[in-house]
C-alpha cells in the first residue's frame, strides 16, 4: 500500500524534497578551429554533490567513512571488498593519525612519540 493518499499528496511530497545540486553548462570555443556542432561542457559542483550526498538519509547505513582491515579467519589472509578496505584508505588513515599525534605530542608533551600511531583494528570474516 502507498504511503501517499491521492496524486496530489504524492506531488507535494516529491516537491518537499531537498533540491539535487545543479548541472553548469559552458560552450567551448578554441580559437583557430571549427566544429560542426558547438561544444558543451556539463558539470556538477562536486563539493555540493558530495555535501548532498552526505546529507541523504537514504544513503547513510551504505557509506564508510572508516578504514578497515578484512581477514579470513580461515586462512587468516586480508580480504578486500571495497575503497575502505584497501590499503590506500588504511594507510591514508594511519598518516593522518600519526602527524596528528606528532603535532599533539610536539605541540604540548615537547618531544614526539617513540613509534607513530597505527590502528589497531581488524574486522575478522566470518
């Protein structure tokens, strides 16, 4: 059973819901060469895009925003699924932490830490 009522109820619906960020358009000449038709540049503002993104209840229990380590229990080898799964993301991460922790540490202790900051987690497979 629908959750609207009538098509006017739907309409309203559809018609309250956040705006989608906007295509640009810019039509590119080159001097010096022709084309037969015009050439049309379209693009989105990633910043908004991803802002929106972001923002959409829909997709909030399918983004990571965590790096993480897969294994195999089995064979206790790395498993890798997707972008947050990888090693680009995990040592991205593991950067990040540790010049974080060097500026702390700097910043307040005087001295930076013996051994740099790496995470310590692991999502096991099961």
């Amino acid at each position: 059973m629908p959750s609207f009522t009538s098509a006017n109820d739907l309409r309203n619906r559809v018609e309250s819901l956040p705006e989608v960020p906007r295509w640009s358009h810019q039509d590119i000449t080159i001097d010096g060469f022709r084309t037969k038709s015009p050439i049309t540049l379209y693009w989105r503002d990633g910043l908004d895009v991803v802002k929106h993104l972001l923002a959409n209840p829909v997709f909030t229990p399918c983004m990571e925003m965590t790096p993480y380590k897969l294994v195999d229990e089995e064979t206790d080898l790395r498993a890798f699924g997707d972008f947050m799964s990888g090693e680009f993301a995990w040592d991205y991460q593991v950067r990040k932490c540790s010049s974080f922790f060097n500026t702390i540490s700097h910043g307040f202790i005087g001295k930076y830490p013996s051994r740099p900051y790496h995470a310590r987690y692991h999502w096991r497979l099961r």
